[in-house]
C-alpha cells in the first residue's frame, strides 16, 4: 500500500470564476434579479418551471463558451500523478474537471448536461434545451423532465462516499468556494476530526477560513497549480 497521504479536495465556484463561470455569492445571489433561492428549488420549480429552465438551459449553452483553466489542469495532473488517494468533489455543475482530464469528479450538486424525469428518475445525458411541455423517453410522462441538480431542501449526491473520503483524509483542501451552503461548507470539520491537514485556496476570507490551518490567498489559477507543484514534490521526497 502506498504510504502517500489521501488527500481530499472540495471545489465551489471560484475555481471555474477565471474560465467566465459567474460565482452565485459575488452577483449578490440574484438572478435576472430573482434569488438564487428562487430558481435552484424545488418549490421555485413548481411556481414558475418555464423561469427555472430559462436559468439551466442559458448555464448549459454558456457552457461551450468557457475553457478549463490552469486550477482544473493542475487538480487532474494530482490526480493522474499523486502515488495515493486524490478524490476530487465538486460543488459545481460545470464539466471543467472533466475536460481538464480528471478520471474521477463527483459532482455533489449535479451536472448541467444531465437531465432527470421526476417520475422514473431516469439520469440521460442532455445537451439541448430543457422545457415545460417535454415528454420522458422512458415512461412517456409529460413534464417532468428536470435539470439533474440538487436543489436547496434537496439531498445532495454520493454522500456515502464523501463520508468515507473525509474520514480518511490525510489532507483537505477547499478551492474557491464561500462556505455558505451545507452539508458542504461541513466538510472541512469532518476533515479536521479525521486528522486532516486543511488547507483553503480563496480570493477573500470565507464564512469557514477561521477553521482551516492553512490560507492561500489568491486566485485559484495561481495558487493551485504552485500547491499542486508542492504536495507533487513532497511525495517524491
Ligand atoms: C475565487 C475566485 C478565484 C471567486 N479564485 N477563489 C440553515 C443552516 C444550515 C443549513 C441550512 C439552513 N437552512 C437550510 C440549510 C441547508 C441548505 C443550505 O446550506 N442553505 C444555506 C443557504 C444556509 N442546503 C441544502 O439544502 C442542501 N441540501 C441539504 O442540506 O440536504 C440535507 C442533507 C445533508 C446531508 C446529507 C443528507 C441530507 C442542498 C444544497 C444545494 C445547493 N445548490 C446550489 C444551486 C444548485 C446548483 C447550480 O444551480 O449551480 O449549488 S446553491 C449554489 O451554492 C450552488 C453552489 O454549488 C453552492 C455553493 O456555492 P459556492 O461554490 O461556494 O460559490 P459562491 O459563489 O458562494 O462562492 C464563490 C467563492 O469563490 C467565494 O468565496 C469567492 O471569494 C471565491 N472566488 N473567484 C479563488 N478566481
């Protein structure tokens, strides 16, 4: 077995902000002046379906417009190099791990190019618009397709696994994300139980800075890629 430290890292917003992702927290959390709230609910998603799939269907058009930046790069070379552990999760709904390279992303708030009918749970992959009136290929209901993203209220995806690479992180690190939103803005005190080293990369001070050990300030395309280079090194001693 290798004696490599498990490392675990969490990614919010920020580390997609340098590729013209927009960040929720720095827009004032509004939408076309509607709260995030609004739009990124299930009750939201009753009132107003039409609204709802406006706001995806722009977020997954805008989506071949952006490009992985030097943070995505440098997370999937970790991945690919590092001798031990590296589970990456996202809070994003992008796919710029994926087109970094990352083998493995878990996606903990979902996926924009996927697509879910509320009434067979049915997961397709869904690069197009999304509406109101669309019928399930599966189960033939109508208007029930939804975009595959955890709501708020909503459960989050792969918390099992999460739970098991927290408990056996050897080193947690937050990239670009404001520690606002649960369960993951928990994550890095589950770490820290665990024994972790914890490590956070952002722009500004965040709701939960006070509980890491360790603060690289900056952007993210600057500060992972040297942090990156140095956990690379010290494992290669
Ligand atoms: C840079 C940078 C650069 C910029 N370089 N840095 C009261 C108390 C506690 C909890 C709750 C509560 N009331 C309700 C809750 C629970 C609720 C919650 O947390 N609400 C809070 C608002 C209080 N959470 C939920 O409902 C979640 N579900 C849940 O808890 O289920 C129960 C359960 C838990 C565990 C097990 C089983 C059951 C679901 C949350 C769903 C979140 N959904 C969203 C939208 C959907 C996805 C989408 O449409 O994209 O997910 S909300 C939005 O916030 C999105 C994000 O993933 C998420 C986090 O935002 P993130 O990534 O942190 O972005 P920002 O914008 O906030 O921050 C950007 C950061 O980057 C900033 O710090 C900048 O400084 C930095 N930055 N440029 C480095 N270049």
């Amino acid at each position: 077995m290798s004696s490599a430290p498990s490392i675990v890292i969490l990614t919010g917003a920020g580390i997609s902000a340098e590729s013209g992702v927009p960040t929720f927290r720095d827009a004032n959390g509004l939408w076309e002046n509607h709260r995030i709230e609004e739009v990124a609910s299930p009750n939201g998603f009753s009132r107003n379906p039409a609204l709802v799939h406006r706001f995806y269907n722009m977020r997954r058009a805008a989506l071949s417009t952006v490009h992985p930046n030097p943070a995505h790069q440098a997370i999937a070379r970790l991945q690919r190099e590092h001798p031990g552990w590296v589970t990456l999760i996202t809070q994003n709904v992008d796919d710029l791990h994926e087109r970094a390279g990352s083998p493995e992303v878990i996606h903990m708030h979902g996926e924009l190019l996927k697509a879910r009918c509320a009434q067979c749970d049915e997961v397709r992959t869904w690069r197009k618009d999304l509406d109101a009136l669309m019928r399930c290929d599966y189960c033939r209901s109508v208007g029930k397709m939804r975009p595959h993203i955890v709501w708020f209220g909503e459960t989050p995806f792969y918390m099992e696994d999460i739970a098991t690479a927290l408990n056996r992180a050897e080193i947690f690190i937050a990239i670009g994300t404001s520690g606002h939103v649960y369960p993951a803005a928990g994550f890095v005190e589950v770490a820290r139980q665990a024994g972790a080293r914890t490590i956070e990369v952002n722009m500004d001070v965040t709701a939960m800075s006070d509980v890491f050990q360790e603060h690289r300030v900056g952007k993210a395309g600057e500060k992972v890629p040297a942090l990156v280079e140095e956990l690379l090194g010290s494992t290669r001693g």
